[in-house]
C-alpha cells in the first residue's frame, strides 16, 4: 500500500513540474501576446475584441506571476523552490510593473482621431517588452534546473523550447506589426530575422533532435502527429515571412509587412493553436492516439507511395554505389547517387515526419515509428560512409561490403515497416503496388549483382542473390497478373483484368527480359554487356514505378495497337494452343481407356498450355508475344 502511496505522490509531483514549467514558459508568449494585442489596436483592427484579449492576457500574466511565486495547487503551480526563482520572478515583477502601466494607460489614446499613432508610446513598447520576455524566460531556466536538482522525470530542455516555440510565433507576428507600423526598423528587422531563424532551427530540432546539445529525437507517436500540424501551418505562412526578410530597404520592409500584417495575424492563429497542443504532448504523451483509425484510403495510398519510394532509393543508392566501387560508368553513377541519396533523406523525413502539404500522412502506429527511426540512423550512417568514399580514387572492399551490409539493414527495417502497415491498412491494391515497387527494386538489385560477379566480388554469394533475384521477379509477376488470395500477412491481390494495364506489365516485363539477358551475359564474363545492363537498368526501373503508379491511380495507361508482326505473333500462340488442346483431348481419352500408361505425356501436355495461355493473356518476351 505505501509503495503505491508513494508512486502516485510520485507521478503527481513530476506532472506538477510539468504543468510549472509549461506555464512559466507561457509567460514568455504572453510578453509577446500582449505586445501584438496592443499592436493591433493601434492600428485599428477589431479594436474592441483585441482590447478583450489585452485585458484578458494581462489578467493571465499577472495572476501566473504570483501564482508563480507562491503556488496554486489548483492549477498544478508548485511554490518558488528556491532563492534562483524567487530573485527571477521579482526580476520580472519590476519590469512588468512599467510594461503594464504603458498598455493599461495607452491603450485607447495610441491611436489618435485622425488615425495618427502616437510614435512615442510604441517606440517605448517596442524597447519594454523585450526585457519582460527575457526576465521571463531566465523564469523558465530557473525552474527547469531545480527540476533536475530535485530528481524530478521532466522533458526540461524539450519542453522548454517547445513551449518558446509558442513565444517565437507571437514574437514574428509582433515583429511583423513593429515593422508595418515602422518602428524601430532596424533594431526591429533584426530582431525579426533572428526570430524567424530560431523558430526554424527550433522546430527542426524538437523532432529530428540535437543529440550533442542533449535534444533527443522526436519518437513518440502522437506528438509527431500533432508536429504535423505545426509543420502544415507554418509552412502556409513561411513565403510571407521570407517575402519581407527578402526586401532589401527599410522602406520596402516596411510595405511587405504592412501588405500582409492583418493577414499573417490571422494565420499565425492556427499555428499557434497547434503548437500549444504539441507542447502538451512534449510535457506527456501517454501514447493514447490512433491515427489509422483516420486514415483514409488517400492517406493510406500516399503512405505507401512514399514506403514504396524509399525502398527503392536505398536500393538504388547502393546499386550506384556498387557502379562506382567497381569502375562502372562512374561519371553517371557519381550524379545519380548525388541525386538520389539527397532525395532518400528529404524523402524519409517526409515518412516519419509526415507532410500534409504533400498529402503524405505520418506512421499509422509507434512501432512504425520505431521501424523508421532505426532506418533512419542508420540511413545516417550510410549516406556519411558514401559521401565519403565516392570522392576516393579507389573505394576498398571493406567499405564496399560495409555499405551493402548497412543498405540490407535499411531495406530489412523498411520491409518489416510495410508488412506491418499492410496488416493494418484496408486498401484494395496496397499489396499489387508493393510488388510493382518491389519489381523496380529487383531490378537495380540484379544491376548491382552483375557488376559484382563481373568483377570478381564474393562470386558465388551474388550468383545465388542474382539467380534469387530472378525467381523473385517471376513470382511477383504472376502473382501481380493473375492475382492471389489473401493470407495472413497480407491482403488478396486481385486478377489484372484491365487491358492498359496488362499492356503496360509487358511492356515494364520486356524491359527486365533485356536486363535479365545483360546481367546474365555480364556475369558469365562478357564484359562489353555492362553497357546495355546499365543503360537498361533505369528504364526498367521507371517502367515499374510507372506500373506502380497506375496502381494507385496516379498514372497514366492508354490502349496500344499492333504491328502486322504483333498479330502475327499472336496468331502463331492461338493455333499452337488449338492444336495443344486437341493433342490433350486425344491423351486423355487413350489414359481413361487404359491404353496409355503415360501419365507424364498428358502433364506435360497441360503445362504447355499453361504456358501458351498465359502467353496470350499477357504478353511474353521470349518468346516474343505481346498483349
């Protein structure tokens, strides 16, 4: 019973602290709150309600300064804990004292009848309210040390910068209305830029994490979801911001800021809201959130679109690489691998992170999360071993094998990621688009074994990898053709029925048959065939993505016509077929009769026909049959 008492004591005094230092930081935003709440009064926008919230945010400061000094269990308000807080706190009593006389006695006289401001009172607004925002925070760093002195289990440092995230989007739009109303221009544009900085670096630091500065990354699911909020918002708002740090004269600061001020205080709303929210979340996520439940099929199709995407940039990263190591069309490996790797790290923040401006919604579930957050290190690790060793003039085995170890890593975790999200995912397609991309990959992964058996590397190992590659490939292409049922970690995949898209597989299919025939050329050691292989291996690739793509919808199919030779070809496998099916008719009859012990005869008989039919369904590329 008491080593219960004592735990509920316990989780109460630690969200005490909590709930203490999320609102001494709010302090910090009211300092700014009530700036840009006088601000727009001056200017003449909703006077009466932004008078309403003056008095509203003046009361709030004023009430949690005290509360802050002598406690308020109601609130969750621990007393001062010690002299650093109490000496803080009267530090910003006394600077509070003049702020709040400035609004309390100018409030209805800034602007005066002819709408004239009164530059004094605002060039004194602008000098006061820094010194209460930086007492204020000195607030916060009080009370987060005697967090850590008295043992408590806090997010200190992540809460507090999140919750200065809230102050810093009050600050921008404050300092948006300083500049319109052309105060202090250049002490005030200063300060405007550094805001907006801070607030940038801040939020990339609160999730991707700083770990030299003791800033962890962000793996919690529900607050990366709620920072997906925060990102969305701020991202409307940014080309405003960065249209007025971009003009070049006082005078044209001055007028971007007056075009857009009502209008950014408007938007900044709805950040702002966000990021309170996720500073709840910074404080304590109990992990209580469900995010698949919302996901629509757009979401879900946007999620493994982006999955989908990031297999194969690993795959074809190291694909590039391996090109490089071995002396393999270098120049253009050295510029895909520039390219692509770049894309594999923005496109992989977009999968932890989500991005609701690109439609791509953030993971479904916590280990999702904890999937890609392992990739990503070691994604990390890899991109540095890379970037290094492709500027070499000779790139050692050691590193060749320490990059293909670290890619299969990758590719396990990301595989592991998208079985697990297509068992929670009801979407019709999911499985037949990831084996499209996972045709892409095996395309790139049979490049890569070529030059690596042509040049002698680890040659029976990739033999096996190469000749697994291949039956690979066969089994995803009929599976994506004629469709299979679902098991129990997967869903079903459906018949292609559609005749565009049968024509587009054979089309993505003949493209791997010529690489197929290149690799295998190259591997038997005809070296004049890693020509064709790398040229062909991209447009197998883009093939397949293209398959991919209009599996979700988002590509584009039209009908072909066919050559004479084509319907030619075509006839040729009907009549084969004709005459299959009589031959077979002829056999069975002669076994049921018993006049024919040759039971082989007759299956092997069915096989042709098989292979025949499904000739005609869909194309072949040896022998050469289109759809």
């Amino acid at each position: 019973m008491w080593s219960l008492l004592f735990f509920v004591v316990l989780a109460r005094c630690q969200a005490d602290w909590a709930e203490t230092i999320n609102l001494a930081g709010m302090q910090r935003t009211l300092s700014q709150m009530m700036t840009k709440e006088f601000l727009l009064i001056s200017r003449g926008t909703d006077v009466e309600d932004n008078k309403r919230k003056l008095s509203e945010s003046m009361a709030s400061f004023d009430s949690t300064l005290n509360a802050l000094l002598v406690g308020d269990s109601a609130r969750g308000i621990l007393a001062a804990p010690n002299q650093q807080v109490v000496t803080a706190l009267e530090n910003v009593n006394a600077v509070w004292v003049t702020m709040e006389a400035l609004l309390r006695d100018n409030v209805d006289t800034v602007r005066h009848a002819d709408g004239s401001l009164d530059m004094i009172v605002l060039e004194a607004l602008s000098t006061q309210n820094v010194p209460l925002l930086d007492t204020s925070n000195e607030v916060v760093q009080a009370i987060v040390d005697a967090a850590k002195v008295s043992g408590a289990t806090t997010n200190g440092l992540v809460q507090d910068i999140a919750g200065r995230q809230r102050t810093l989007i009050q600050r921008l739009a404050k300092g948006i209305l300083f500049l319109a109303q052309g105060v202090a221009m250049t002490f005030n544009m200063q300060a405007y830029r550094n805001t907006k900085s801070l607030f940038e670096t801040s939020h990339d630091g609160i999730i991707q994490g700083v770990p030299f500065a003791g800033l962890p990354v962000l793996d919690k699911l529900c607050t990366l979801h709620q920072m997906t909020e925060v990102s969305f918002y701020y991202a409307q708002i940014r080309p405003y911001l960065t249209g007025i740090t971009n003009a070049d004269t006082p005078s044209a600061s001055q007028a971007a800021a007056d075009e857009v001020a009502e209008e950014m205080c408007e938007l900044t709303d709805p950040l702002f809201d966000a990021m309170v929210e996720a500073v709840k979340l910074f404080g304590d996520d109990d992990g209580n959130c469900d995010p698949a439940a919302s996901m629509t099929q757009n979401d879900w199709l946007s999620y493994f679109s982006t999955l989908t995407e990031q297999q194969l940039l690993t795959q074809q990263t190291s694909q590039y690489f391996m090109q490089i190591a071995l002396r393999i069309d270098v120049k253009t490996s050295k510029v895909e691998i520039t390219v692509l790797t770049s894309g594999a790290s923005m496109n992989l923040r977009n999968l932890i992170e989500g991005s609701k401006m690109l439609g791509i919604p953030a993971p479904p579930s916590q280990a999702v999360v904890d999937l890609l957050l392992k990739a990503r290190e070691t994604w990390d690790t890899l991109a540095a071993e890379m970037s290094q060793a492709v500027h070499l003039e000779s790139i050692s085995s050691v590193t060749v094998a320490r990059v293909e170890q670290l890619s299969n890593y990758i590719l396990v975790d990301l595989e592991n990621v998208m079985q697990l999200s297509l068992s929670m995912a009801n979407v019709s397609r999911a499985k037949a688009i990831d084996l499209a991309s996972q045709q892409a990959r095996l395309s790139s992964s049979m490049t890569e074994y070529a030059c690596l058996i042509s040049s002698g590397r680890e040659v029976a190992e990739n033999w096996d990898n190469l000749n697994a590659t291949r039956a690979a490939f066969e089994r995803n292409r009929w599976t994506l053709l004629e469709g299979a049922p679902a098991t129990e970690t997967g869903p079903a995949v459906e018949k292609m029925s559609d005749v565009c898209m049968v024509q587009q597989m054979k089309e993505a299919t003949d493209l791997f048959g010529e690489l197929e025939l290149a690799a295998l050329a190259a591997s038997n050691g005809d070296m004049a065939a890693l020509t064709p292989l790398v040229e062909v291996s991209p447009r197998a690739v883009k093939a397949f993505e293209a398959v991919a793509l209009a599996l979700q919808g988002a590509g584009t199919c039209r009908n072909g016509t066919l050559t004479a030779e084509e319907w030619i070809q075509r006839h040729q496998q009907v009549s084969e077929l004709a005459i299959l099916s009589q031959e077979v008719s002829a056999e069975f009859v002669i076994l049921q009769q018993g006049k024919s012990p040759n039971r082989r005869q007759l299956d092997s008989l069915l096989l042709d026909i098989e292979a025949i039919m499904r000739r005609v369904l869909f194309g072949s590329f040896r022998p050469p049959v289109v759809h």
